[in-house]
C-alpha cells in the first residue's frame, strides 16, 4: 500500500514538495519537543516524538537525500537528540544520522557546528 502511494505521488509531481511539507511539520514538532521539555506540557511534547519515530526517520532521510536539507536535517537531529537519541538509549542510531547529515553540510553554521561538538562529545552508549 505504501508503495503503491509513493508510485502514485511521484507520477503526480508532487512528492517533493509534499515530502519537504512533512519534514518542516516533523522539524516543528521536534523543536516543540526540544524547547518545551521544562513547561507545564513536557510530557504530552516528550511523547510525541516517540510516537512519531518512523515519520521523524523519513524526515531525516528526506534531509539526507534531498540537495539543500542539511540544514534541516541537523535541526531536527539536534532537538530530538536529548529527548530521544539520549534519554530512550538510542545513541547510536543518533550519532549514526548526525554523522550522515553532517557529512552532506557544507556551509558553516551554527548548526553545524553543535552537531559537530555533539558528534564528538557524546559517549557512544549510556553508561547508566
């Protein structure tokens, strides 16, 4: 079925702008997530990264594949990162997507270079 859908959106022309649509919504929703994890609304934002895991992955992949979303994609690697790569113990799979969109990156930015300190200063795994 999933297939049969992605078939259909490319024949319409369509599915790069709907695919970048679908990152900015999950970059949004990791940014809520990031920036509200100390308001009186944490824990219904936590939540919902988690809940949305495959969607945030192909947002990322999006990002990975597509020329001019590096940018993107290291924002939503860097506001899922604490909540979800760290805290869930998925640190590897985290500093995995980091090092990819950061290897398309070109352009020095600020972005750039938290996920570079991020992608250094991270331990591989949670030692608790």
């Amino acid at each position: 079925m999933r297939e049969f859908g992605q078939e259909r959106l490319q024949e319409s022309g369509e599915d790069t702008v709907l695919r970048r649509r679908h990152r900015g919504w999950h970059e949004q929703l990791a940014r809520q997530a990031d920036t509200g994890w100390l308001a009186p609304q944490a824990a219904a934002l936590a939540v919902r990264p988690f809940r949305e895991r495959a969607n945030v992955q192909a947002a990322q992949d999006f990002c990975q594949a597509e020329p001019g979303e590096a940018e993107a994609g290291l924002r939503i690697a860097l506001h899922v990162w604490p909540l979800y790569y760290w805290n869930a113990g998925h640190v590897s799979e985290g500093r995995y997507r980091l090092g990819r969109v950061l290897a398309r990156a070109g352009e020095p930015t600020v972005w750039r270079a938290q996920g570079c300190c991020w992608a250094v200063s991270w331990p591989h795994e949670r030692a608790w």
